[in-house]
C-alpha cells in the first residue's frame, strides 16, 4: 500500500486505515465473535466448546448438556455470530433447537422447531442464512431439504421444501449449505454425490450441477463445506476417510483438485467438516476415532494435522460436527476486474462482517492515475434504497489517483456480500499485467460507534484477450457462456452478481457486445490467447 502519491504528498486516511489493522486505538470499537471451536456429541447428549487452538487431552470451555436443553442425539450444529445463537439439528429428536451462543449446562432452548406440520424427519443438517433470514435443513428420513424463517419454532410449517426423485437427494446422514454470495444450496448425499441447486429452488426440482462418479472420489459424503473465499468445496468422505476438495463449479465426474488421506492425516470416518478461512484452517471430526483434527487449509495427501483433540478429558463422545468462530475483525475487500487497454474495468467490494453489525463502510481506493481512473461506482441492488438496509453511496475525488467510496445514510445494518462495484476505465496506453489497487477502510457499527476493520486490496488485470473475463490467460466454456451473456443484454458490469461481470468480451470498447465479438469469444477459447 502506497502511503504518498506520485507527488509526494501523503494519502488521506493512511493513519486511519493502519490504525484499523491494529485495532482502532483509543476508539469505541465492537468485539466480534470470539475464537472457539464447538463440537455435537451424540451418545451423550452435549455440545462442547473449547478455545479453537485447543490441543491434546484438554477439558471443555463449557458444555451444554441436560434434560432441559432438549439435545436428542444431536448431530450437525451452526453458529450464527450475527444474532449470537447456537443452532442444532437433533437427529433422535427430529427436531431443531435454538440457543444463545454462550449456553452452557442445562440450558432450555430459546426456540425448539418440531412437530408434524415442520416436515423434519431424521434431521442431519443445518444452516443459518443470515443474509436471507432463513433456516434450512437436511432430512434423512424423507431424502428433502425444507427451509423455514430464522425465527421459526413450534410446529411450523416450511416456507419451501425442495424434495423428489428428479432433485437426486439421497441424504442420509449428508449435511446442506447455503452458498449466499452465489445464491445456491448445496446439499452433501450419502449415496456418493454433492448436489446443488438455485437457493431458492423447491418441490422436484432437478440439480443445476451434480458431482458424482467414480474419478470424484466421493463415497458416504457427510461433511461438506463452500469456500467462497477461494472458491472451493469440500468433502468429507466416510467410507474412505477422506476429505477430497473441488472447484465450487465442478460438476459431473470430475476428480478432485486435492485429496487428504493417509495414515499420517489420523482421519478415521470424517463426518464433520468446518472451514476456517481467517485462520486458513480446516476442522475435521472423525467418528471413527471421536477425535477431533486440524490441518492446514490445502493441506493433501498423507499430511499429519496441526492439532488434535482426544481423550477423556475433552468430553468427546461419538462426536459428529464442528463449528469454528474465528476471533477476526470484520473486512471491507477489494476484489479483482479485467479489462483491455481503453476499456473498462469491474472492481466489487465486499463485506464479511464476521459477527459485527456494520451499518457504515468507507474505502479509500489508491491507484495509478497513469494506468486508471474511476468513472462511476454503483450500490448492489440488494442494499440500496427500498430495500432492508436502504443505503446510498458516496462518492469523493481526493485528487488523482484516490477516490473515497461511502455506503451508509442510516444506522441500519449491512448484511455480508457485495456493497458496490466500480468502473475503471483504463488508459489505452496501459501496460498488460496486474495493476494494484491499495485499499484503506473504515466502518461504523449500528450504534455509530467506530469499528476496526481490515481490507484487502484490489487488483485491475490488463488484458488484450477477448473474453478471459478472469484474466488468467485462458477462455473457458464458462467465459464463452458470459460472453453469449452479454450480447444478450446482460450488463458488462453486474452490479448484484460481479462474478458475472465480463467487460473484456467487449472487444471494440463500445459499452455492448456484438455477435462478432461472441465469435471472438468463441475463437479465443478454441486457440487460446
């Protein structure tokens, strides 16, 4: 991050943006979830929680367990850090119960979702979409995922049930999550396949992509995790103990990217997978030795954990799943836009809040005013006026080089995902490659009080390839289809779905894409760049 522009001058915000990636002293700041690993034991009825860098034979931070709590073999479990609950699916109890995230001993649950009308049966899985206000849930019994609201309990009936032989659930003992930044449920099956929908898909419904077959290496599939941050998907494989890891797109028989198995991974029946990406982590429970073990996140082949949890004192009892709060600030991200000499580029940022309520972000965008300019910023859609959150934007050009983008006008909160994208137009003498983008942020939280963020910095890929919408030096059938897009009248920067943005396609810098350009297109990923 450049501290001075060209001229020597200092940048505005420099000393505000350092201060966040140390923790805002001398401000208010909010605290945010504290790092702690939660694990559901079923054979005693418990759910126990233990510092996240936790190791050997160490006891319980705390445990929830008692006739009160209403744990009946409870089997997967989410924390959701923004409203401070502990969710877990009771796969005895076919039932879901709902607990302040810091309960412990013999603690009622604040809601209990059970009955006949709910259509649960067998429940294995469990997830909270905070940005939805939705609970979803995997059932076993009856091979169907039913999503109800956050706050649902009692005998509910689902808002949506997604069930029937043309959906290719087959459950078991699988797990369900939401993928909210690419708006799709992913669902593991035990029959040896990972299936995904649109989020909002009910009834028989086919999959839009299903990963099975013998090159995937999947068999009994319970764990499941969706890394959006590096766009992967992880399985937990019980027959083979084995975590095998894809593309998040991948689909049909395709092999996995990576594989963790072996007599040095001490994986026996990983039936709990939890994803750890501020501490670049993965948490694996292992049924068959009710030990819980970490590795790094990319680990693979036969590499030992990190860390392993085991013995009599941790309280472990035919442990089933984890969950992590990793102890991190929320981030206001820069992420990554290609274009070609004289055209544009799409640049989005993103909120994870990490358990914080933010209801203001700022970013002060530094760039080389040779290379780039910022032409126009737009809100997603899904936060600005009318709806929940109803922000606008802001936007201030502190000379060249630095643009500062706000969102904010009220106290209301923002949920995670894409706060707004910008366009960059690019100079036609600009030089093929990475440009950087620095990136200083700043953020309120509900109440007005100042909050320590962190914020990765962006990046703007000059390219001269027709369609490599990624830049990465190739055209993919998927870029092709972006390309075809776009001519249809999808726009070159999408301000909902940046990852659909594709402004390279526009080979002739006239803001559309023609048919002779999805021949491009079409030629680039055919010969290459």
């Amino acid at each position: 991050m450049r501290t001075q522009r060209g001229d020597g001058s200092p940048i505005p915000g420099f000393a505000l943006g350092l201060a966040a990636l140390v923790g805002l002293a001398g401000y208010p700041l909010t605290a945010w979830a504290q790092g702690e690993l939660f694990v559901t034991n079923r054979s005693n009825n418990s759910v126990t929680v233990y510092s996240r860098t936790v190791v050997g034979n160490t006891a319980p931070s705390r445990t929830l367990s008692g006739p009160l709590t209403g744990l009946t073999g409870p089997w997967a479990l989410v924390v959701d850090t923004l409203n401070n609950e502990l969710v877990v699916a009771n796969l005895q109890g076919t039932s879901v119960t709902v607990y302040s995230r810091t309960a412990s001993g013999d603690s009622p649950a604040l809601r209990t979702l059970s009955g006949a009308a709910t259509g649960l049966s067998g429940v294995t899985g469990v997830f909270v979409d905070t940005v939805n206000n939705e609970l979803v849930v995997t059932n076993g019994g009856n091979n169907s995922v039913t999503v109800y609201p956050r706050m649902a309990s009692g005998n509910a009936a689902p808002i949506r049930t997604l069930a029937g032989a043309l959906t290719g659930l087959n459950v078991g003992l699988g797990r369900v999550v939401v993928d909210t930044v690419n708006n799709e449920l992913v669902a593991a099956n035990s029959s040896g396949s990972v299936t995904v929908y649109n989020r909002t898909d009910f009834g028989n419904i086919p999959p839009i992509r299903t990963l099975s077959g013998a090159l995937t290496g999947l068999n009994a599939c319970f764990g499941l995790a969706v890394d959006t941050v590096n766009n992967e998907l992880l399985v937990g494989n019980v027959n083979s103990s084995a975590v095998t890891v894809y593309n998040r797109t991948d689909f049909g028989n395709m092999a996995p990217i990576r594989t963790l198995s072996g007599g040095l991974t001490a994986l026996s029946s990983p039936q709990g997978l939890a994803l750890d990406t501020v501490n670049n982590e993965l948490v694996v429970v292992n049924g068959g030795s009710h030990t819980v073990t970490v590795y790094s996140r990319t680990a693979f082949g036969n590499m030992p954990p990190i860390r392993t949890l085991s013995g009599a004192l941790t309280g472990l009892s035919q442990p089933e799943y984890p969950a992590v709060t990793a102890t991190s600030p929320p981030a206001v991200d820069l992420g990554v836009g290609t274009g070609q000499p004289g055209g544009i580029a799409c640049v989005p940022a993103t909120l994870a809040a990490h358990g914080t309520l933010i209801a203001t972000t700022h970013n002060n965008i530094d760039f080389d005013a040779e290379q780039l300019s910022i032409s126009n910023c737009g809100l997603n859609p899904a936060i600005a006026t009318g709806t929940q959150a109803n922000k606008q934007l802001s936007l201030s050009n502190m000379g060249p080089g630095l643009q500062g983008v706000g969102v904010g006008g009220n106290t209301n909160m923002i949920p995670d995902g894409v706060l707004f994208t910008c366009q960059l137009p690019i100079a036609m003498a600009a030089s093929v490659g990475s440009h950087p983008l620095s990136n200083t942020p700043s953020a309120t939280d509900t109440q007005g009080s100042n909050i320590g963020v962190s914020g990765a910095p962006g990046e703007v890929i000059v390219t001269t390839c027709t369609g490599d919408c990624n830049g990465n030096g190739i055209v993919s059938i998927g870029e092709v289809t972006r390309c075809i897009n776009l001519f249809l009248g999808q726009p070159l920067c999408d301000l909902a779905n940046p990852a659909l943005s594709c402004p390279v396609a526009d080979a002739d810098n006239s803001a559309g894409v023609s048919i002779g350009e999805v021949t491009q297109c079409v030629n680039r990923f055919l010969g290459g760049c």
